[in-house]
C-alpha cells in the first residue's frame, strides 16, 4: 500500500497503526538480512504505543525511514562514516521536526555512501545496501538505503538528500519515485552538509501523490537555514489531477538521448512522448549543449565545498578520536581512520581545486561553468514546460562493477546539470531495460514543483496503465 492508502485505512479505521507496523516490521524481518537498507531501526513497540497520542495528526503515527545524514535525537546519525560511528545529535532536522509535527514517527536510518558520495550505497562504512529487485545489483546512491526500503516494502516513504541526484538515481534504479526539490525549498537544518551549495532534502515513496505529500510537510521557511526560501507551506497534493496536459509543452534534450544509450531505453523515451502527446502535451526537441561540463563542474564544485565542510571531523568536536602525541598527529590519526577512500578522494581532490594557484583555473572556472549551464537551463524554459529524460543512463549495475570512480560518476550524467542549476526534479518509473526498472526524469524551472508534480502524476498513470 502507499502512504496515502495506509493513512485512508488508518483513518476509516480499517487498520491500526499497530497493524501497520507490525506488516512492516514482517517485511523488514524477511527482507532486511538481504538487503541491509536500514543502519538502525526503532523499536517498533515503541512507535506502537503512540498509537493514541498520534491518531488525531495528519500522518496518524506512521512511520517515516529517514537517511541517515538528517539528524535525529532518537537514534545516532552516523552518515554511513566511521568517523561518526555512534553520534547522537543533540537536535533534529527541520525536515524530521515537520514530519513529527504532522504526526510522523522516525522509523529508523537509512544506509548510504559515506556523506552522500557516490551513487551505489558501497561506500558506507556499514556494509552495502542491495537492490530489491535483483540483490546482486546496487540500489544506486547514495540514498540507497532510503530507495531500498521503500522499493522493499520495508518503509511506506523515506527522506533522502541530493545534491548531484542521489534521491533521483536511487529512486529510479530501485522502480520507485524520487522526487528533488527547488534548491532552498526544505530546509537544511540538521542536514549533515556534503556540498552546501547543492545539498537538498527529497522523498522516496511509492507514488507520486506520496512524494507530494511528504513535500507538503517538509517544505517551507526555515529561519535556521540562511538559504531557506521565505515561501509559505503549500500543499502539493492539491492539484495533482487535472485530466490533460494540453497546456503543457515538454523539452526533450538531444544530449540526454546520446547515441550510448541501450537500444531498450531509447524505447522507453519513444514511449514517453508518445505517452505525454496522449496527454495532450507538446513534445519538442531541444538542445543542452552545456551537458557534458556538468559533470567535470560539479565533481569541482562539490568537491571543494566537501573538503571545507568536513574539516570540522578533527577528533574534537565530534565523533570518533584515535589518541595521538600532538594535537596534529591525533588530527590525521583521526580523519586517517575516520573516512574511507572515496571521501579522503573528495577531500584532496576539494583541496587541491581551491588551493592557490589553482583556485582560478579550478574552481573559480568550475562556478563560472555551473552559471552557464544555469543560465541554459534559464533559456530552455523560455520555450518549454518541462525537460524530460532518462533518470540514469543505464539499470542497476552489480556490485563492484563500477571500481573505477568515473564510471561511477558517470552514473549521475543526466541529474547533475539540474542540481547545478538549484531546480527541482522527479524520478518515476519509466518501464523496464533488461528487467530492470528504469527512471524517467522530469526536471521543472526554479520553483516549478507544482507542474512537475502534476506532469509526473498524470505520465504515472499513463505508463502503468
Ligand atoms: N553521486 C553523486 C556524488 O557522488 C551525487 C551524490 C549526492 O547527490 N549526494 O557526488
């Protein structure tokens, strides 16, 4: 069942929480040995017991799996890092505040790549997370723990973070929705930041009506986050079902159909248009010839504010310390032992583009690319709606498939230009590419959500028809 259904059963009193729960928790016992989606769960008694206390909020009590670099007081935040190991935050997130307000209870933290980096779930210091729909595959990242309980049936939704497209990869490589909002419009409060400039909170759920739902809760001002957007709560169900989309007009980008693509999932875009254009919807051909320096930009970018932003793990002030003679010798005991390879990667390769001397031609170059490919985007929307297009050049890869870390990085091709550009973007379930579930993207202008979200339902229909 979705959230939306579970909550009209709760609220017909066809279930109770506890029911609710408890087939939960039979699914996390079948299915969690295998999958590892969760690095902690709660105690389901407990969130039973709150039944009564909850039943008159909006989420009734149901339980929401939150990844696990947004901060929760009930259980530790570890980021999927050793150097965090353990770590109890003496707050919550603001996203995790607004679920408990509407009545939501934390259900337990999801696995991902250590600080969000990568698009796989292996880079966690606690074991990988596996793919629902074939275990010898990657969820994808690095919310993957988030994509594999809901996709799992393990959760009824989940919080995730993007920042390059780790709530949109993982979403589409596991056959769920996965929905990213404008840069700014869910607080980063509490969230453990990667990329400041990039960094967003989305959902994973089952439908697109759940994403809406759950966005409705989590979005809106936030005083604590100096880039919150002063924007009012809205509620994003609202206008879902509208019977066309006759007045919508939808850009395909050639660069997001590049000739590497699988013959199979050249089918499937075919097949969205032809979906869309049932729909009433303009399909139009268009050209983002900035695609390709996105990624180079965005492994820049990040990567610089990512070595800024984790100096504050010093065996100081938080979580794991290796004792050492001075203070500088604990220091690099401590980050040594602390981080894995591919963050120690970041951290150097962040270093290095903001050191001086570099600092022009890296970095400095790589935000003046990121204005460019906004501005592009900026241009297409003055023709078009929506841009529409593969989530994920490919299905699901196995596990350790992708050892080098540009092929991994690869994987993030179509949602790194967007993230770049601050916009909001959803994956739902696009069909099929050798078995395997494959995303279909659409990506709105800057504060788009409502369209995008009523496109995205609309096109759900149409394709699981
Ligand atoms: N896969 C990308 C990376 O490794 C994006 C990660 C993310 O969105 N958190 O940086």
């Amino acid at each position: 069942m979705s959230l939306t259904e579970t909550l009209t059963a709760l609220n017909q009193k066809e279930l109770a929480l506890a029911d609710v729960v408890a087939s939960l928790w039979k699914r996390i016992e079948e299915r969690e040995p295998e999958i590892h989606a969760f690095i902690r769960l709660a105690d389901p008694e407990a969130l039973m017991r709150r039944e009564e206390a909850l039943s008159s909020q909006p989420l009734r009590g149901l339980p929401i799996a939150i990844k696990d670099n947004l901060t929760t007081v009930d259980l530790p935040t570890t980021c999927g890092s050793k150097s965090l190991s353990g770590f109890r935050p003496p707050f919550d997130a603001t996203c995790v505040t607004r679920l408990k307000a509407a009545g939501a209870q934390v259900q337990g933290k999801t696995n991902l790549d250590e600080f969000a980096m990568g698009s796989s779930t292996e880079h966690s210091a606690f074991g990988s997370t596996r793919n629902p729909c074939d275990p010898d595959r990657v969820p994808g990242g690095s919310s993957g723990g988030s994509a594999a309980a809901v996709a799992a049936g393990e959760a009824l939704a989940a919080l995730g973070t993007d920042t390059g497209g780790s709530v949109r990869q993982p979403a589409a490589l596991c056959g769920i929705v996965g929905l990213r909002p404008t840069y700014g419009r869910v607080s980063r409060w509490g969230l453990v930041a990667f990329a400041s400039s990039l960094d967003t909170v989305g959902v994973l759920a089952r439908t697109v009506r759940d994403a809406a739902l759950v966005l409705s809760i989590i979005a809106g001002h936030d005083p604590k986050d100096a880039t919150s957007l002063p924007l009012p709560p809205h509620d994003y169900t609202e206008n879902l079902e509208t019977k066309d989309l006759q007045d919508l007009k939808i850009g395909l980008p050639r660069e997001y159909v590049p000739p590497g693509l699988s013959p199979a999932a050249r089918g499937l875009v075919d097949r969205w248009c032809q979906a869309l254009q049932e729909l009433g919807a303009e399909v139009v051909e268009i050209s983002l010839p900035l695609t390709e320096y996105a990624l180079p930009a965005y492994y820049l970018v990040s990567s610089a504010e990512a070595s800024a932003n984790l100096a504050r793990y010093d065996g100081v002030r938080y979580g794991l310390r290796v004792p050492g003679e001075l203070m500088a010798e604990m220091m690099a005991a401590t980050r040594t032992a602390g981080f894995g390879r591919e963050v120690k990667r970041r951290i150097m390769l962040g270093t290095f583009a903001l050191s001086a001397g570099y600092y022009d031609q890296y970095y400095g170059k790589a935000q003046r690319v990121r204005t460019l490919i906004a501005r592009e985007f900026e241009a297409a929307f003055q023709e078009v709606d929506l841009i529409l297009g593969p989530t994920s050049p490919t299905p699901a890869f196995r596990l350790g498939e992708k050892a080098d870390p540009l092929s991994m990085y690869l994987s993030d091709v179509f949602t790194l230009p967007s993230a770049l550009a601050g916009l909001p973007a959803i994956s739902i379930p696009g069909g099929e590419v050798e078995g395997l579930p494959f995303g279909l993207q659409l990506i709105a202008p800057r504060l788009g959500e409502e369209k995008l979200l009523r496109a995205a339902y609309a096109l759900e229909a149409a394709l699981s028809a």
